[in-house]
C-alpha cells in the first residue's frame, strides 16, 4: 500500500488502512482504535 486508502468491513467493524503520511490526520477520527497487529 503506497499513498492509498483502504477501507475493509468485517462483520463488526471498518478497517481503515491509510499510508503513514495521513497518521496525524486519522487521528482526529473520533472512536478510533489502532490495531498493530492489523496495522490499521
């Protein structure tokens, strides 16, 4: 993944999977969470 978005559906949540230069930003999406096993 270079510069691209992902976003994935499981049965209870969205995946989102952003590329390192967005980090900052994706942060202030409230509710998040960060998987490092998924690393997203």
């Amino acid at each position: 993944m270079q510069g691209e978005i992902v976003i994935t559906e499981t049965e209870n949540e969205y995946l989102l999977a952003i590329p390192p230069s967005q980090k900052e930003r994706a942060k202030g999406i409230e509710g998040r969470r960060w998987a490092p096993q998924r690393k997203c």
